[in-house]
C-alpha cells in the first residue's frame, strides 16, 4: 500500500539527507531536546511528542513529528498559548520560544514550507498513513 504522505516524507528525507536524533532524556516523555540535521544544517529543537512514538529507528517517523511541532509553533496565537499546549512553565522557556523563530525560518529556506505530511486527523485517530508510517 503506498501513502501520498509518506511518499512525501520518503522525498523530503532523500533531498535534504534529513535525520533526527534524540539528545537529551529529560523527564518529560512528550516534550524532549532533539537535533535536526540535514546537508544544509544542524538545529537542536524541542519535540513534541504526545503519544510516546518516537523512536530513531523510524526516521520518518521522527521527521513528522519535528514538522508537527514546528508547525504547532507556527500555529501558535501567542508564547502562553504555545506554553499551555505543551503544559510548559512560562518562566522557564520564553529564550527557546523566542529563538525558534530564527530556527523556524532558516529550517524552512532550506526544506521549504514546514508542514507535516501526515493529516493532523490520522494523526490523532492514529489511522491510515499514520499508522502505516507506524508500522515502517
């Protein structure tokens, strides 16, 4: 069976040598340190992952959910919002939410437009081409 989505994914990897590898092992198993790498640059972020998926042995697994988190970001109305979304303190993370702006945009002239591949309602419902990419 072959997935649109994952097809995407495949290419994006492919074109910009895309990989993401777990950094730090905090307490929060949703919310950890990650870094993102690819032919045209390296870039530590915080992924988000709310359903305990990631796994480095699923690379375009891990691409999905750096493309969610960051489109989350993007999303964002304001930094407490995008705090409450995560259950994040306020106080502790304001310097990481202002330069992921920075990030964000030198990510997205390198890949292009930071959107997941995969709909945010296979996402949730863990169906079709999120769960096929699962299984991978």
């Amino acid at each position: 069976m072959t997935f649109p989505a994952i097809e995407k994914l495949k290419s994006l990897q492919s074109k910009h040598q895309l990989e993401v590898e777990r950094v730090a092992f905090p307490s929060s198993k949703s919310f950890f340190k990650v870094v993102l790498k690819s032919k045209g640059g390296t870039w530590p972020l915080h992924l988000h992952d709310e359903y305990g998926d990631f796994t480095t042995t699923n690379q375009l697994l891990c691409i999905d959910l750096v493309l969610r988190t960051l489109e989350d970001y993007k999303d964002a109305d304001d930094y407490l919002i995008w705090c409450q979304q995560y259950g994040l303190n306020p106080s502790k993370w304001l310097d990481y939410f202002k330069a992921l702006a920075l990030v964000y945009l030198e990510i997205e002239s390198i890949i292009g437009p930071l959107e997941p591949a995969i709909s945010s309602y296979d996402y949730q419902l863990r169906a079709g081409s999120y769960a096929y990419l699962l299984r991978l």
